[in-house]
C-alpha cells in the first residue's frame, strides 16, 4: 500500500546523489516502497456513440472542370505570340529565298559586264590606231612642252537628286499648300 507520508510531487531519489556523486547509503529507500505497485490511474470514459441519421441517397454528379480566365487570357496570348512568330518566320524565308535570286542574279551580271570589258578591250588595238592617226590622219605625238597636268583638289562627283531629309508627311504637304496660297494671292 501507499505510504501516506509520502509527498509524490518531490522526485524518489533526490537524496541518493549529492554535488559529489557519491551515493549517500544513509538515506535508502525502504524496502516497501522500492517495489510498490503504481497508484491507479483512472481511466476515462469512453464516450458513448452517437448515432448519426443516416442520409439520404444523393444522385452523384459528374464534376463540373472549371477554368480560370487567366490562364485562358494567357493561352489566347500564347496562340497569338506563336501566329506572330510564324508569320516572322514566313517573312524570313521568303526574303532568304529573293535575297538568293538576287545573289545569282548579280553574278550573272557581273560575269556578263567582265565578258563586254573583255571584248571592249580587245576591241581597239592601240598599235593600229596610232598607226591610223599617224599615217591616214596625219596626227603627230605631242612632244614634253605641249603636255601639260592638271593636279586638282575638287572631287569628280555630281549629285544629280537631292534627298529630302523626312518623308513628306500630311503637315508637310498642308504647309506647301499654303505656301502655294500665300504665294497665288501675294
């Protein structure tokens, strides 16, 4: 049996093991004690079962599929940013294949132009034109005094169109137009 004196909230052992770790033989537990049984605990109840009313019979229903309208905003742009790249894309390749026409044209072109300042070229014999113009036409070579050169800074370009600086946009052919008023009526 429980012993009454006893205070169960202080620990069982508390006075065996000092500062020195020395056990204190003086203060053994008797003997009743070190085998006594463990008080009863009370257990708890169990609650008692509920009944619950049973349901009713629910027709089950297919699950409804929501979506969200931002992802169908985001699928939308999706669709349009990829129709916007193989529209690019179509652009590309059409411009690669004229940009390849224009290539072998070009080489065409140049191959002709090298063929004509080949044949231009080999078109006039100098030897016979000097002999030409000095025996039939009776032309002499100039002699070192009558030669003279010409050395010259300015450059040997023409601009034939000048360009304007902006495109003719609606206020510029608006302020022509009222300048040609203003000009009539002056």
């Amino acid at each position: 049996m429980a012993n009454p004196r006893r205070n169960y909230d202080a620990p069982m052992y508390q006075n065996l093991v000092q500062d020195n770790l020395a056990y204190d033989m003086s203060h053994q537990i008797p003997e009743p004690q070190r085998y006594s049984t463990a008080p009863e605990l009370e257990r708890p109840r169990q609650p008692k079962k509920q009944t619950q009313p049973q349901k009713r019979a629910v027709a089950v229903q297919a699950p409804v599929m929501v979506v969200a309208p931002a992802a169908v905003i985001l699928f939308a742009v999706m669709v349009a940013i990829w129709i916007f790249a193989l529209q690019v894309m179509t652009r590309i390749s059409t411009q690669q294949t004229e940009i390849c026409k224009l290539e072998a044209t070009l080489s065409e072109v140049q191959e002709t132009q090298d063929d004509l300042l080949i044949a231009y070229e080999t078109a006039y014999n100098f030897a016979e034109l000097e002999d030409y113009a000095a025996n039939t036409l009776g032309m002499q070579r100039p002699r070192e005094e009558q030669s003279f050169y010409f050395a010259s800074t300015a450059s040997d370009q023409a601009v034939a169109v000048l360009e304007r600086s902006r495109p003719d946009g609606l206020v510029d052919r608006f302020s022509d137009f009222l300048a040609d008023l203003t000009s009539y009526f002056s």
